[in-house]
C-alpha cells in the first residue's frame, strides 16, 4: 500500500505532516501550479520548492490542474514526476480512459503543442 498527501501546501497538509506519516506521494494543490508561470517567479519557486522537499525525502511528486504546456514544459523542467489536469484529459467514464490509454505511449496522454503546429 503506497500512501499519498493531496492538495499540499493547504488545510491540513503541512511540514509537519512529512515527517510524521510514512508517506510516499506528495501531490501538490492546483493552487500552486495555476501559478506556474514564466513571469511569475514566486510561482516557480514555490513549486521548485515543493518538488525538492518531497525529493529530500524521497516521495514522488504529482501536480495537480495542469492545463497548459507553458506549465507542464516547467514542471519537467523542474524534475516534477506527473501531472494531472485537463492539459492530459477532461473527465472520462472508465470505459472512455480504458480506450484513451490503449490509443497513448506508455500511459501518457499528452495533446499536440498548438506552437508547433503546422498549418
């Protein structure tokens, strides 16, 4: 059994939480990515934050509300584990993810870049 704090950095999930509990999955709050931005450098350093924090402790790490490749490109920059957000999917009846994983590359779901289309 793997064990994970969602919504870091909110209610209940603090610091203190890490070290008391044996967890193994930090999933930070889509409060915190919506503020992923390249002009915003509060924003990435809070998040860079979060991800070396639960690297330290050895935790994966998933950011939730992905919804633009301008984040998603950040949080690979920053070594971020996965994602989770409409960027990858809306969603869908179980039916529609079985064949939405089988249509993908190892269980990515990643929409073309609208920057690098071609016209």
């Amino acid at each position: 059994m793997k064990i994970a704090i969602d919504d870091f950095g909110t209610g209940y999930s603090s610091l203190g939480r890490l070290a008391e509990l044996p967890i193994d999955t930090l999933k930070i709050d889509r409060s915190f990515v919506s503020r992923l931005r390249p002009d915003d450098r509060s924003g990435r350093m809070l998040v860079w934050t979060i991800v070396n924090l639960a690297r330290s402790f050895k935790m994966t790490v998933v950011a939730e509300g992905v919804e633009t490749h301008e984040q998603l490109g950040l949080l690979w920059d920053m070594e971020c584990d996965q994602s989770q957000g409409y960027l990858h999917s809306k969603p869908v009846a179980a039916v529609e993810l079985a064949e939405l994983l089988r249509s993908t590359r190892n269980g990515y779901i990643l929409p073309p870049d609208p920057a690098s289309a071609t016209p």
